[in-house]
C-alpha cells in the first residue's frame, strides 16, 4: 500500500511515456500491438489523446484520493484517541553526570497505557537499561524493580481525556553496552546507535499488547 502511494503516480506517467515512444517509435511488432496495419499510429494515438489520457489520470487520481482518505482517517482517529502512544528518547547525564537514557512517553490514546519493559539493540548489540527514577506527569513515583534490567513497575498512563493534557512519563535509566560500540571518537567518547523498545499493554474492553520505538545515539565514555 505505502509503496503504490509513494510510486503510483511516477509508474503510471513512466507507462504512458513508455507507450508513447513504442508508438512513435513504428517498429514491428511492438507497433501492431496498438495500430492497425493500414492506421498512421501516431495520428491515431494523438486524434484518441482524450481517452487514454484520461484512463492514466483517473488512474493517478485514485492514488491522490487513497492519501486523502488514508490523512483524513488519520486525523479522526487522533480526535477520538484512538492512535498508540509516542515515544522519545535521548541520551543525557544524570544526577552524578554519568549518562543516561531519558525514556519519554506520551499517552494520547482514550485507553490506559501501562509499561512494562524497556529493552535496547543496536544491529551488532544488545545495551541493558536499568530504570533509575520515573516520573508520571511531572511527579515521582517508586519503582521497586531498581537493579533489574528493563523492568519497570508502578507505571500506569491514564487515557486522555477530551479538554486535558496527555499522560506523560519519563523514564531515566542508566545503561551498560555488552558488546563494542557502533564508533569511537577523537576525544574517546563510545557511540552507540540504539533502537529503544517499550513493552506496554493498552487496557479497555480486551488488553492489548502494545510495543512503541524510538531511535537514539547513546553516549559514553570508552572503556
């Protein structure tokens, strides 16, 4: 589907051109495909523009409208709540100015979203997270999991209500590589290009899994 909505309209103007020029062209047989023997092909084909014209702009046209659908949907769902949380994360430094993996999410969703597990890869490597500290709308809350690797507990996003601001937690956790970094710089700093991956389950009438991910450079010193 993405890929007809992205090339629908190059494809179908690359066929007419390519039609064109077999037309113009006048060899055989690629001409006896679309001109009678007797016919000028091309005085033809310009004297029938209107109609072959307007079968590949009909045809370009239903992609254009397709988007305009896909958009509009896109936009009603967002009103009624009905799209998956965001996630963000970036790399900082914490309270001892070690760095850390700053974890944000935001629940626009009418449905409760509670988070379970954070997790990190690179394509050569597996980083551990250890949830440190967690805020939920700009007020602590324990976590009883410190130590355990991605656990997160006590970590429950209320649904967005019409009229009020969406849930937002943030998650600070502290990260150990098991494997070599993605590059190491001039000044010895060790950069790994991460995917975050947050486990989580949307609640209403049926739970329903739900994992969110988000693209971050975590940032160390080399050991």
């Amino acid at each position: 589907m993405k890929f007809f909505d992205s090339w629908g309209a190059p494809i179908a103007g690359a066929i007419m051109i390519a039609v064109l020029l077999i037309v113009i062209s006048g060899f055989e047989p690629a001409r006896t495909m679309f001109c009678n023997a007797n016919e000028v092909c091309l005085r033809e084909w310009v004297s029938a523009t209107s109609g072959w014209a307007a079968a590949v702009a009909a045809f370009v046209t239903l992609f254009a409208l397709r988007r305009q659908i896909a958009a509009q949907e896109r936009q009603v769902d967002h009103q009624l709540g009905n799209v998956e949380p965001d996630i963000y994360a970036r790399c900082t430094v914490g309270e001892d100015y070690a760095p850390v993996a700053q974890v944000t999410i935001i629940n626009r969703n009418r449905r409760p979203f509670s988070i379970h597990y954070l997790e990190a890869y690179t394509p050569t490597n597996r980083i551990k997270l250890f949830p440190q500290f967690l805020k939920i709308n700009g007020s602590d809350r324990f976590l009883d999991t410190v130590g355990l690797p991605g656990a997160v507990s006590n970590c429950l996003l209320p649904g967005k209500d019409d009229g009020k601001a969406a849930s937002t937690a943030v998650l600070t956790c502290s990260f150990e590589p098991d494997g070599g970094p993605d590059s190491v710089d001039d000044s010895g700093l060790a950069r790994y290009h991460t995917k975050v991956f947050c486990h989580g389950r949307l609640h209403g009438d049926k739970v329903a899994p739900c994992v969110l991910i988000a693209e971050v450079e975590l940032v160390m010193l080399s050991l």
